[in-house]
C-alpha cells in the first residue's frame, strides 16, 4: 500500500512539475534572442538598441539582475533623451499598439514606458502583452512592479500572485515583500523577502543609476 502512495506521488509531482515549466513560456523566442543578440554586441558593445533587446530579453527569462545591470550601464552612461533618440524610431508608428501583436517592440514600448517613468502607460502595455502571451508570467510581474511605482499596491499583489500561481520565482515575492512593506504590513514584507532572498541580496547590493534626464 505504501509504495502504491509513493508511486502516486511521484507521478503528481512529475506531472506538477512538468505543468509548470511548459506553463511559463512565452510564444517568444526569447532565450534564442539573448544567444543573436549577445554575438552582435560582441562586435559593437556600446549600441544602445542592442542593450536595450538584451535587457529586455533578459527580463523575460526571469534574469532580472542581469537586466538591472544592463540597464544601469545606460543610467551611467546615456541619457535618457539620446535612449529615447534610439528606440522611439522601432515605435515612431505605434499610435495604437493594440494593433499589433510583435511581442518583442510590445516589450520595447512597455520599457520605454518604464524607464521613461510612465508607469501608468508601461501597465496597459505589460496588460496587453500578457493578453497575447497568456504563459509569459514575467508580463505580469512587470505590471505588478510598475502598478507599485504609482501605490496601486493591492492590484500589484494581485499580479504578483497571478504570476505565482503559473510558477514560483522569487521576483513576485520580491514585489509583494515591497508592496507590503509600503502598506506597513512589515511582517509579512518581511516573509515575502525571505522567499526572494536570493534576488533581494542580489539587487540590494548594487546602486543602480538612474537616467540622466
């Protein structure tokens, strides 16, 4: 009877498993974008566009430090008009992005919108990337994280469970820990960092750069 249990048990956590990792990807081929764009920016470091994609694919694997640290390198060294100079030609047509279900410059105006702090923008955009790619749960977590920039902190938590319930990831911890805290309810902040404690440590121990305006 008990090797029975253990038998069904493995095969739920199998199937549980199996669940999840297929339920978080993306229609995009975001890992395959890294591997394109790492081999352009050996040869042209410095290209803002290039930064930019790599950070932005970066952000939708779950990689947030490494996208924090490539975007820190444009607040230390571009401003944030010569970034706008850069990447609003990929948009200059975008009048209405609900026309338009190119996942890639969807997530390039979305984080234009962010780094340009309209975050009230960058949520539509991250809302409607996640329309379209319903398993991409990093869509959500950007939503979440911009909602927070502007205090709508009981939709961020919304989000962040959302993106939870497809897969466990400590950025949506990280969020919810950051929403609680600004709700003063410290300890449950202080729980949620707990389970996000590799990426707090990670991102807590650098000063990022903003733009300079």
């Amino acid at each position: 009877m008990k090797k029975k249990v253990l038998i069904i048990l493995i095969i739920v956590f199998i199937v549980t498993a199996f669940s999840i990792n297929t339920a978080a990807d993306s229609k995009f081929p975001w890992e395959e974008l890294i591997n394109t764009t790492q081999k352009q920016l050996n040869q042209n470091k410095n290209d803002i566009v290039l930064n930019y994609t790599m950070a932005v694919a970066y952000a939708n694997t779950g990689e947030i430090k490494k996208a924090y640290d490539i975007i820190d390198v444009f607040g230390s060294s571009v401003s944030r008009k010569d970034f706008n100079a850069a990447v609003s030609p990929y948009l200059a047509e975008w009048e209405n992005y609900k026309s338009y279900d190119d996942l890639l410059l969807l997530n390039y105006a979305a984080f234009r919108e962010v780094i340009n702090k309209n975050y009230r923008e960058a949520v539509s955009l991250f809302e409607y990337i996640f329309e379209i790619d319903p398993n991409n749960l990093w869509a959500l977590n950007h939503a979440a994280a911009a909602l927070v920039e502007f205090e709508e902190y009981e939709k961020a938590l919304n989000y962040a469970d959302q993106a939870l319930s497809i897969q466990e990831n400590e950025y949506s911890h990280l969020i919810k820990g950051y929403a609680y805290y600004e709700n003063g309810n410290y300890f449950r902040a202080a729980l949620e960092a707990a389970s996000a404690r590799n990426l707090f440590r990670a991102l807590a121990s650098e000063e990022y750069q903003d733009f300079a305006e």
